[in-house]
C-alpha cells in the first residue's frame, strides 16, 4: 500500500536535490557569498512568516541565541558558501554526490569524539565511502579547472554538517515549548545576520540589482523552498514516517541533482561519478545496518521537554 507520507517524502527530495541545480544557475552571475546570504534571507523569511502565522514567536533565552550562532556557522553559513564556491568549479550533479555522504561525515565525527562505539562494521562502511569518495574524485585522471578545489569544498560542506548535526543533538533539539519551526526559524535569521556581516566585510554588495531574472528566480527556489519550505516539509514527513526513514531522504538526492543538471543544464557525467556515488550510498546503508540501537544524546533540557527532535536543515 502506498504510505501517506510517500509524497511528501519525494517533494522533499526533489526540492532539496535540485536546490543544486538553483545553487548552479544563481552562482554562474553571484558571487557565492550573496548566494548564501541571499538563500538565508529568503529562507529565513518564510520559516518567520511561518512562526507569525502559527502565532508563536522566537525565543528569548539568550544561551539558545549563542547556541543558534555556532550551530549556524557549521550548519548553514559554511556549508552554504562552501557549495555555492564548489558549484563554480563542478557541477550540480557532483555536489550533490558530496551532499550525500553526509551520513559518513557525521559517523566520523562522533566516531573521533568517541560518543559512539567503533564496530568493525561502522568501520568498514567508512572504509568503503572513503574507497567512494576516491571513485567520485577520479583520483586517477588529472583534474583541472579548479575541479579538485571544488570538490573539496563541496566534500567540506557535508562535514561540516557532521559536526553541526552532532551540535543541534547536543544543544538546541529537543528543547521545549519552542517548537522546531521556532528553533529554525532562530537558526536561519542568525545565518542571515553571520552572513550580511561577513559578505559586507568582504566588500560583496548583498544584492546585485543587475542580476539577470533567472538568477532572482533561482534565489526564491533556493531560499524559499530548499532553504525554508523544505524545512517545513520534513518535519511533517518526520512526524508521520519516522527519524529514521526521513533521514534515508538523502539518498534520492543525487538521483532528482541528476535529472535537472543533465536534462535542464545539459551537465556532463562521467561513469565513475554515478558509481561512485553507489558506493558511498552502500558504505552509508553498512554504517546504519552495523549500527547498534542509538541512545540520544541528552540536550540542554527544560521541564517536559518533547522526545523527538528538531531537524536541521542541511539539503545543500
């Protein structure tokens, strides 16, 4: 039987796998500093209209605000810079493939802090994405163009949301009365605000009012529906399928990256990038098989506090 929370699981996967196509089409006349700033504002944007509208209001504790500045850094004003830098260099299709082995970053960071146990199964799963990663990279042919830095760059953004996820786990999620709009919400406006300053700061105008009308039209895409929509969307698919089966939502993102940087942006692939991508999909499915039962972590709690957590936003 076909589950009800199906649909919004593949809208949620199509939105966030072409949020590269966007990040591609905005950084070919933006530079990648109003890329990010621009995503974030919008972003930030709706999830406060969503906060208006549901007549809540953000929260006033100023140590939530200090932990939304450092989980902003590691989960949205790096990685999103770190993307929109890579997407200059390759294409959509293999940034999302980085995107993807997320999973693998965030075992190794908790593997590193030693709050999980190392199995000889987890071990080998990271063994077989790094093996992927090299198939990805095409270690063996020269790569020219800034194609190495960029990919490394896209390969940094997915861990830096490894250690962010591990951060939100530790200080922000699972908090109570802020729903997870409202820690978003928080989240992505101080993004917003790190971002103004620091594009300022790098001489970058924010806007660039000479920007052709695709550009615009990819920032609304971009922001307003990966960056906030979509934040929307996987909580109500989280509530109805599950953490655990949400989470699997990464997986089909290369697959939606594939189908509009190839048929839309007529990008290239070549055969080590899919299988590559294959393998990394395999080592993450052995790291959650070999798995033991997670505990949660314990975060900064308050009387009654819910037990599921807020999702971060980390769709690329």
């Amino acid at each position: 039987m076909l589950k009800p929370w199906l649909p919004g699981f593949l809208l949620l996967a199509a939105i966030w796998g072409n949020s590269f196509f966007f990040i591609k089409v905005a950084v070919e006349a933006l530079h990648p500093l109003q890329v990010s700033f621009g995503r974030m504002a919008v972003g930030a944007l709706v999830l406060l209209l969503a906060v208006l509208l549901g007549g809540r209001r953000l929260p006033r504790d100023p140590r939530l605000w200090g932990h939304f500045q450092v989980a902003s850094i590691v989960l949205t004003t790096l990685p999103f810079t770190l993307f929109a830098y890579g997407e200059q260099y390759v294409s959509s299709v293999v940034a999302a493939i980085w995107n993807a082995t997320t999973p693998l970053c965030t075992l190794a960071f908790t593997l590193l802090l030693r709050t999980e146990k190392a199995t000889t199964g987890r071990v080998a799963g990271l063994g077989l994405g790094f093996a992927g990663v090299m198939v990805v990279l095409g270690i063996w042919q020269p790569m020219g163009g800034g194609q190495l830095g960029g990919s490394l760059a896209c390969f940094a953004a997915a861990a830096c949301y490894g250690i962010g996820g591990a951060y939100m786990g530790r200080f922000i999620t699972g908090r109570r009365p802020e729903p997870p709009v409202v820690l978003a919400a928080g989240q992505l406006l101080s993004g917003a605000v790190q971002l103004a300053v620091i594009t300022l700061l790098a001489g970058v105008p924010l806007v660039d009012p000479h920007a052709p009308a695709a550009v615009w039209w990819s920032l609304a895409g971009l922001g307003g529906l990966g960056t906030g929509l979509a934040y929307l969307l996987l909580y109500w698919v989280q509530v109805r399928a599950g953490v655990t089966t949400t989470s699997t939502v990464t997986y089909l993102l290369p697959v939606f990256a594939a189908i509009s940087g190839v048929a839309v942006l007529n990008e290239g692939l070549s055969w080590n990038q899919p299988v590559g991508a294959v393998v990394i999909l395999a080592a993450i499915a052995l790291t959650q098989r070999a798995a033991p039962r997670p505990v949660p972590a314990q975060p900064e709690q308050v009387p009654g506090a819910p037990d599921h957590p807020a999702p971060t936003v980390n769709g690329g």
